[in-house]
C-alpha cells in the first residue's frame, strides 16, 4: 500500500463496504508496460503456520495472520482470478491444524491452488493434505499459461522411513528450521519425470509458472532454503522462453534471476525470518540483487508478514506486488526483455533506506 | 616459645606456601580450561534445548521459530536503546519480552539459570563478532 496510509487503522474505522469501495491503489490490478497481451492477476498467500495449542485452542497470533491476509484478499478490486496458498498451512501436520486452516480460508471469495509444504507433509506423508486439500503435483492453464505445482519437500528415503521411532517425532525434527539433524528437500526422480511428461506437451514461447514450496535453487542449506536437485529442475526449465518460480518456505521477499528463471518468494503470513546474511557462522547464498525487506520490528506482532499478488502481463512480464503489513508496500517486476527483475522502488543502492540494512 | 611451638608454627609457614605455590589465582593447567569449557558447554547446550522447546511460554512457540541460529538476536548490541521501551535495557530484557508476548508466559528472574542458558546458547551462535554495545 502507498505510504502514509494506515490500512489496519483505514480498516478499523470503516465499515467493509466503504473500505471496499475506497481501497488504497496498492490493492488495485494497474496496467503497466506498452506492448498488448492478456493480462490477469492472481494473489498469493503462504505460511500460515496455524498452531494447536491443546483441544480448541490455537495460537492466535498466527489465525490472525491468516484472517487479515484472506480478508484483504477478498477486498481486491477486480478480484484476482485465484490465490495460490504456497504451503505450510500447519505447524504440526495435525488434522486439527489443518482443518482450523481450511476454515479461515473457506472465507475467500476466488478457488485456490494449493502447494504442500514440509509442515504439512511429514506427520503422515501428505495423506490427509490429499484427501481434504489437494493433489501434491499437479499442472493446470490459465489464460494462455501454463502453471505447475511441484511437491519440493521431499528428501531422502531413509531419513523419512527409517531414521524416526515416531511419526511424530519425524514432523518435529522436520519442524525445526535450524535442525543439523535434518535432511535437505528434493523433487526426487519420479516426479522430475513427471515434470517431463508434462512440459513436452507445452510449446517453449508458452508463459510457464513454476509453483513450489521451497526456492528451486540453492540459498542456504542448513535453514533449507534450498532444494537439493534444483538443477535438474532448472535443465527441463531452461527449453522455455520465460520461467517464473514463485515459493514460500522463507518468509521473506526474495528475488533471483538464474538464466531465463525468475524467482520470487513471499512473505509467511505467520512470522518473517531472518535472512541467512544475519547468521555469521556459516556462507551463504543469497542472491545479491535482492533488495531485502526491513528488519522486522518484534513489538508489532504483524512487521515482516503479508501476502502477495502477481499481475500477468501477457508478453510485458511479471509483476509482484508484497503487500507488507507494517512497512510500505513493494513491487518487483520482471519486464520481457529485461535480463534481471528490479525493485520499482529500491533496486538503486543509492535509493535503499537503512532498515534494509541485515547482520 | 617452646620447641614444640616454633616446630609447629614453622610447618603451618610451609603448609601455607605450599598450597600458594599450588593454587596461584594467576595459575591454570589445560586440564582446568577443559573442565570450565565442559561446563560452559553443557550451560549452552541445555541453553540451545530451552531456546528449541516451546516450554518458556505459555502456547507452544520456540524461539527458534523466529530465530533460527539465535539469528537476528544481535547480543553483540545490548545494552542499547531499545526504541520500543524508551530506555537503554539489556539482552535479558528482550529475551523476557518474548517469553511474556509472542510466547505468552511469565519473564524469568534475573537470576534464573534457565536465563543464563539462554544467554550462553544466543552469544555462542554470535561468537566471533565485534562488540557494539548501543548499536541499533
């Protein structure tokens, strides 16, 4: 949203009605770049995290999060044709988690395409997400482009069957971000060669968007931010005239550019997390042409959170929109053409302001 | 003074000089570093596990879930200003933030040893970083 304006404020004081018909531009879909093409926009929520606590209890900050993005989500006008929910839904795995997500988010207005994430995996596989949610991988076209929905969160065989006494036990050693006990996330063999089957059906000048849960590319190992044949995903990718990865997992904004792959990560719902600059034990790989988001403020339960959306801009490109909740709003496009997406705003060093600034 | 006196008084001199040649304050073998590290260690691990638990609170949150690594805890920077606050405060003020709000329970005292595995966990997983005290 634009500087100045206070939405939660704005929110508070108007009645949804008004709020509706008097939204902040941030909200509103605007055409950009001259060339013609079918354009239409899609939101993005991700990372909700919802938490039992015991029985009927959750925590509260996280149902929040959830609720704010699903009602702001609902007031976008026009409405987005869909909203892609990125993953981790659940803390735990536990139905109950679950079944409290679906019930915050059968509020909205649009369908939802949903990607697993590892929280909502590692307790039973993935079973009750493919029962009550949806599919683990699957492809759809929209409009001209083709999506695509990868299950990330894989890993090794022995560490899944074999290494834990417990279910349980599995999901919360998988739970912990930080974990030297963890194992890193694949796509695995069979899917690639479902990726396979499915792209030799697409023609390569096709718009081709890539959903996952984790980044398709290497960042930083120990936190996962990470999937560990990313390369073999990038080489069935690379035949295509114009890639867009879109993930969650790092509850972050975060952009890069690997050949004609665009990647862009949005913010958790739930909580923002550091970037992997800020821990100086050990190298990383965060790409240098993202501008990072502020140093979220601990004191405001929601700084460093939000939701996204992403205009489709026929052969102009892609733009995101990161609607943070305490903070200005962004926008990082990446226009046809152009060798690398840039922050509308930011991406100048010179233009940066010191929040920005992570150790 | 008798004989038996002086001898006496002589051997406790002796007695005295030999257990300050032993224990010198200034004075310390590979073994004792070893042993206090042991038990700096064990501090910091039992530091690492509370920080990993969701037992501080009150709903289940870690720490760690907002602070992988202790990251973005910055102990290299208190005592500071601490905007939010007003005054200058320390890393266990903070630490007693997040227990009494994202993790809804009860601060800790000072004292606490539990805090004390705290600090060591968070300033371990910092080594290595120059000290800016006040630093924002």
């Amino acid at each position: 949203m634009n500087k100045g304006m206070d939405r939660r404020t704005f929110l508070k004081g108007a009645g949804a009605l008004a709020a509706a018909a008097a939204l902040p531009v941030g909200l509103v879909e605007v055409a950009w770049g001259k060339k013609p093409g079918e354009t239409f926009t899609f939101a993005y929520i991700s990372d909700a995290h919802i938490t039992q606590i015991s029985g009927p209890q959750f925590v509260k900050n996280f149902d929040k999060g959830l609720q704010k993005a699903v009602l702001e989500v609902n007031f976008m006008d026009p409405k987005p044709d869909f909203v892609v929910f990125g993953g981790d839904l659940a803390q735990l795995g536990k139905k109950e988690e679950i079944d409290h997500g679906l019930e915050i988010l059968k509020d909205l207005t649009v369908p939802v395409k949903w990607v697993i994430g590892e929280h909502d995996y590692y307790l039973d596989l993935g079973k009750y997400w493919q029962e009550k949610v949806s599919p683990l991988h699957y492809s759809f076209d929209h409009k001209g482009v083709h999506f695509v929905v990868l299950n990330s969160i894989l890993t090794h065989d022995d560490w899944t069957h074999k290494r834990w006494p417990t279910a349980e036990e599995r999901m919360h050693q998988m739970a912990r971000l930080d974990n030297p006990e963890g194992s890193p996330f694949m796509v695995k063999d069979e899917q690639l060669a479902w990726l396979k089957g499915d792209l030799a059906k697409v023609k390569k000048d096709t718009q081709l968007v890539v959903l996952s849960h984790s980044p398709l590319y290497k960042v930083f190992k120990p936190w996962n931010f990470w999937t560990d044949d990313a390369e073999k995903v990038q080489a069935l990718l690379k035949p295509f005239q114009s890639v867009q990865v879109l993930h969650g997992h790092v509850h972050q904004v975060l952009y890069n550019q690997i050949g004609n792959i665009s990647f862009n990560a949005f913010m958790a719902t739930a909580w923002p997390w550091p970037y992997p600059v800020s821990y100086n034990q050990l190298p990383n790989k965060v790409p240098d042409m993202t501008v990072f988001m502020n140093r979220a403020d601990p004191f405001k339960e929601r700084d460093g959170t939000g939701w996204g959306k992403i205009d489709i801009a026929g052969n102009r490109g892609v733009a995101h929109h990161y609607e943070l909740w305490e903070n200005s709003s962004r926008t990082v496009r990446k226009e046809s053409g152009k060798k690398q997406p840039a922050d509308d705003t930011y991406q100048d060093p010179k233009k940066r302001i010191t929040p920005q600034k992570h150790y | 003074m008798s004989r038996f006196a002086l001898n006496g008084a002589v051997a406790m001199i002796c007695a005295l000089l030999l257990t300050a040649v032993s224990a010198r304050a200034d004075e310390f073998t590979k073994d004792d570093l070893k042993k206090w590290d042991t038990a700096f260690q064990s501090v910091m691990k039992e530091g690492e596990k509370l920080f990993h638990s969701g037992t501080l609170g009150k709903n289940s949150v870690s720490c760690d879930m907002c602070h992988p690594h202790a990251s973005n805890t910055h102990p290299e920077t208190y005592p500071k200003f601490q905007k939010q606050i007003g005054k200058v405060v320390g890393l266990r003020d903070m630490i007693n933030w997040c227990i009494q709000n994202p993790q809804e329970g009860t601060p800790l005292l000072a004292d606490d040893p539990r805090m004390f595995a705290l600090e060591a966990y968070i300033h371990w997983e910092r080594r290595g970083v120059k000290l800016e005290p006040g630093k924002h």
